[in-house]
C-alpha cells in the first residue's frame, strides 16, 4: 500500500530531489557520449532529432517514472507490482521492474569503464602530461592507456568499489552530499572551457555542424540512436528516476522539477558539444572519432591553455563525480529491491550489485585491448552491443511500457493526484504519455528493425 515515506529513507527537500535527479541524468552521457554520437551522426539533423525527443518522449516518460515511484514508495520492481495490484490489473506489470534492473546492469557494464578512463585521465592531468599535446599525440595518449588492459582494468574495479560505497551509505548521507557542490563546479567549468573554445578559432564550424540542420547526413539508425541517447542522458527507461522519486517529497510538483532536470540536462549536452567541437575543428580532428572523442580533444584544450594543468585535473575529477552520482542511480532500483524482497542490509546488496556489474563490466574494459577483436552475435565488440543494447532497445522500451502503464494501465486517481494538474494540463499530460511518447518509440523501433 501507498504510504508517505519510503524505508530507504527520503531526500530532505525539494531541492535535493532536483539535484539527486539532475545527478543522476548529469553524467557521461552528456560529457562523453552526446558528442561522440552526435559526431558519428553527422551532427545538425541528429541534434534537431534527440531535442525533439527529449521535449516529447523524455520529459513525459520522466514524469511518468516520478509519479509512479512517488505513488509506489518502493523499489521499481515492487512499484510496479503495488501499483499494478492496486488498479486491479495484472501484477506481470512487475517484469517492467526486471526489465530496468537488467537494464542497469548492462549500462554499468560500459559505465564503469569508461568512468575509470576518467579517472585516470585525473592522473595524467596532474602529473602534467597534457602540456603541449598535438592532436596526434592526445591520440596516441589515448591508444596507449585503453590498450594496456591491467590498468584499464584497475581504474574500472576502483570506479565500481566507490559507486559501492556511496550506495552502501544510503540516500541522504551518501548521495546527497556529493551533488550539491559538484554540479554546480561542473557547470562553471564547462562555461569557461566554452570561452576558451571561442578562441581557437574552430567555434564557427562548430555550430555549423551542431545547429545546421542537414537531413542528408541522417540515417534510420541514426534516428534510433538520437532516441536512445535522449533516454540515456535523462535516466530513463529502467527505473532510476522512479526509485528517486519514491524519495520525493510529496509536496513538490512533478512536472515543474522534471522540466528543470531536463533543461538543466540538455544544457550541458550542448556545453560539452561547445567545448569539444571546436576543439575538434581547430586542431583537424575528426567529429567521427568515436568514444574517445572527448578524451583526445579536452587534454589538448588542457595542454593549450594557462593554468591547464590545474584546470585539466579538476575537470576530470568532475567528470568523475558526474559520473558517480549517476552510476549510483543505476544501482540503486536492484539495491533497494533486495533489501526489500530479501530483508539483507544495504551494505550486502550494494556489495551484491555492485560486484556483479563489475563481473559483467570486464569484458567492456577488455573490449579495447584483449578483446578488441572478439564480436558478439551481431557483428559488434562487448562494450558496443552492451551500449546498443541497452541505449537503443531496452531503454526505449522500458520508457515505452513505462509510459503505456501510466497513461493507459494504473488506476486514473494516482496521476490526477500525483500531478496535481489542472483539467486542460492534465489533458495535454495525457495526451503526450497515451500517445505522444508511445507512439513515437513504437514508430522509430518499427522504422529501423521492421
Ligand atoms: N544519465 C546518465 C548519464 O547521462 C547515465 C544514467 C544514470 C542512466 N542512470 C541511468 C542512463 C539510468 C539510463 C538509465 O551519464
């Protein structure tokens, strides 16, 4: 039964909901992975594409996860189930739960490792080696550390024991903390790479390639992935913002903070892309270089600039931290659900969670050296089919059926409640989580597999 707080306990103030949330959504996907995919697409049109379903898909979706999880006050899994008893339907509606918690898995399988190249990349800032860089030296840099698979394998096992500990810690003291003063540094770090990027010249092609809007250069595939990545970046799909909202006050509005996160979360996917393109055309790199794009551009930036060596550090560091407080929203609906079902101590299942993720995550961190030539049924190496997978299927999907539960399934007097919306808001709600956001995954999965 609904009640007004959760066992795991619940974030103190409206304001911390926003900043576990925009913690959780703030991460990898908006330094990293937006513009790496974002180049691999051609840019413009794809940009256009992952706006829309943001607008349209994401922040409906992301409402739906909020009022569900408030409404359910435990794990997704047990949400869902709740939830699903409650409106007198069947309580299969719970394998939505197992879809998201796999689903976490998968992501932290390619999360972890990359985070850990973060980290290193700390190190190597300190110790001053991004000081007069080329750009086929950053390269070169880049090959050497993701080729020496021991130390890759380091950084990831140190990434997934920390992710550990701060989920062993719980809701308010563990993650709490670590957003309230890191979110906000990452931001006015980003503003000031940005004025550096205006000097190098490369900030017009920039734009041109971001913001011209050239739908040659779009492909199907394309716009599943521009789709993915709009589920990616704003933790959707898999139960991580329900699981945060089950610790939502309920005195805050849904929509009003899930607009924020939003804005606040696409706001630094275009920082990052501002900061990394015209490094990009500057220096001749290419906007197709993959998942080591921002890894080869940012430490030339770094090796240019006065200061770099300080500024290079403390960026990674705050990469680090983005990453962290979102991967322990990706292993936060499986912890709280065994110590709900299993009555274990979140100590154990975090140590649960995270040693499995970081089993499953060895064969990302040896997707760049050992088994770089291994391919998987599919034709892609480890660390690709795990991102494709879960980017491109599972988070759509969840979201979809996510969406499908909320608008069409659960009982009409939980969202009236949760949303407090008047009747016209509501309408327009409804109308965007019944059809809208549905449809609009069902057309792109049925445009690019049927
Ligand atoms: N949104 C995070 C990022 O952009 C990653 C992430 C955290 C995530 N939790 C998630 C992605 C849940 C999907 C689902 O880096």
């Amino acid at each position: 039964m609904a009640s007004s707080a959760s066992v795991h306990g619940m974030w103190s103030s409206r304001l911390m909901f926003i900043l576990a949330a925009t913690g959780s959504a703030v991460g990898l996907g908006n330094i990293w992975r937006f513009p790496y995919v974002a180049g691999e697409n051609g840019g413009g049109a794809f940009v256009l594409v992952y706006l829309l379903c943001i607008a349209l898909i994401g922040i409906p979706i992301m409402s739906s996860e909020v009022l569900l999880g408030r409404a359910g006050r435990q794990s997704p899994i047990n949400t869902m189930f709740g939830l699903a008893e409650r409106s007198g339907v069947s309580t299969n509606w719970q394998l939505l739960g197992w879809l998201g918690a796999a689903s976490g898995f998968v992501i932290l399988s390619f999360y972890g490792v990359i985070a850990g190249w973060a980290m290193h990349y700390v190190v190597l800032g300190a110790s001053g080696e991004f000081g007069g860089l080329t750009g086929a030296g950053a390269a070169e840099m880049f090959g050497n550390f993701t080729g020496n698979a021991w130390l890759v394998l380091l950084w990831h096992a140190v990434f997934m024991l920390l992710t550990t500990f701060i989920v062993a810690r719980g809701v308010g003291e563990g993650l709490e903390r670590t957003v309230k003063y890191l979110m906000p540094a990452l931001f006015v770090l980003l503003v000031a790479l940005i004025g550096y990027a205006v000097t190098t010249g490369g900030m017009g092609d920039a734009l041109a390639f971001l913001f011209a809007f050239n739908f040659d250069k779009l492909t199907g595939g394309g716009v599943l992935i521009a789709m993915g990545q709009a589920f990616f970046t704003l933790s959707l799909g898999m139960g991580a913002i329900m699981a945060y909202g089950s610790y939502m006050p309920k005195d805050a509005s849904v929509i009003g903070t899930v607009t924020t996160i939003a804005l606040l979360d696409t706001g630094v996917a275009l920082m990052s892309g501002l900061v990394i393109f015209p490094l990009v055309f500057a220096n001749g790199l290419e906007p197709t270089s993959g998942p080591g794009l921002m890894f080869i551009t940012l430490p030339l930036a770094f090796g240019q600039i006065d200061g770099g060596l300080v500024f290079g550090t403390i960026f990674f560091v705050l990469v680090t931290f983005a990453a962290i407080t979102s991967s322990i929203s990706l292993v936060e609906p499986a912890v709280a659900w065994l110590v709900e079902h299993r009555k274990v101590s979140r100590r154990a299942a975090a140590a649960t969670v995270g040693g499995l993720a970081w089993l499953l995550g060895l064969g990302s961190a040896l997707s760049f050296n050992v088994l770089s030539d291994f391919r998987l049924p599919g034709g892609l190496d480890f660390f690709s089919t795990m991102d494709y997978l879960s980017n491109n299927i599972m988070l759509p999907l969840g979201g979809m059926l996510i969406a499908v539960f909320a608008g069409w399934i659960v009982k009409r007097e939980i969202p009236q409640e949760e949303l407090g919306l008047s009747p016209g808001g509501y309408a327009v709600w409804q109308f965007l989580v019944r059809f809208v956001a549905p449809l609009g995954v069902a057309v792109v999965f049925v445009m690019v597999f049927v």
